[in-house]
C-alpha cells in the first residue's frame, strides 16, 4: 500500500461509527470503538515524532543552550538577592551587639 491508499484506510477507519452498527454485539462496538480511539491516538503520536524528528539536531540543541544559560543568569541572580538580604540585616545585628556591650559598660560604671 502507499502512502494515499493508507491515509484513505485510516480515514475509513476513523469515520466509521461503529455505535450505529446493528450486526455488532454491544462488547463487539464497545471493543472497536476503543481501537478507533486508540487508532486516533496512535496517529497523534506518530505525527508529533514526525515533527520532532524533523527538526535539526542544531536547532534543538541551540534552544537547549539557550535555556541553560537563562537558568543560570536565574540562578546567579536569585543568588546575589539572597546575599544582598542577608549582608542588609548583618549590620544591625552587628549595632545590636554594639549597643549591648554599650549598655554592659555603662552599667559596670554607674555602680
């Protein structure tokens, strides 16, 4: 068979309603309906693998590159605000300690 004939087999395939169909037990047009589906899926599958597998190695692997390099301009920035925040709050731990010891030496003096 070529490629026309197939293409019009599969199409007589997925047309038929097989529902309407009176010679078919009810398990028979359960069974074929249930092929169709499968059937359709199967096609939907092929196409896509059609598709990716036209698409040049090249392509794929530069989209990939791409990709890579933006999670890591993600990650490089993600990771200075973390150290920005943390480099904000350290100094007013730092003034806490500071005003702390202040107020120990004080008190040693007050007596």
């Amino acid at each position: 068979m070529d490629q026309q004939q197939q293409r019009l087999h599969l199409n007589a395939l997925l047309s038929k309603d097989y529902s309407s169909d009176k010679t078919l037990s009810a398990s028979e047009q359960e069974l074929l309906i249930e092929y169709q589906t499968l059937l359709r899926n199967l096609t939907l599958l092929n196409e896509e693998i059609s598709q990716l597998t036209a698409t040049p190695t090249n392509k794929i692997l530069g989209s990939l590159r791409a990709l890579e390099s933006k999670t890591s301009l993600v990650f490089t920035l993600l990771r200075s605000s973390l150290y920005s925040l943390f480099f904000q709050n350290e100094p007013s731990y730092e003034q806490d300690e500071i005003h702390q010891q202040e107020d120990i030496y004080q008190n040693e003096y007050d007596y």
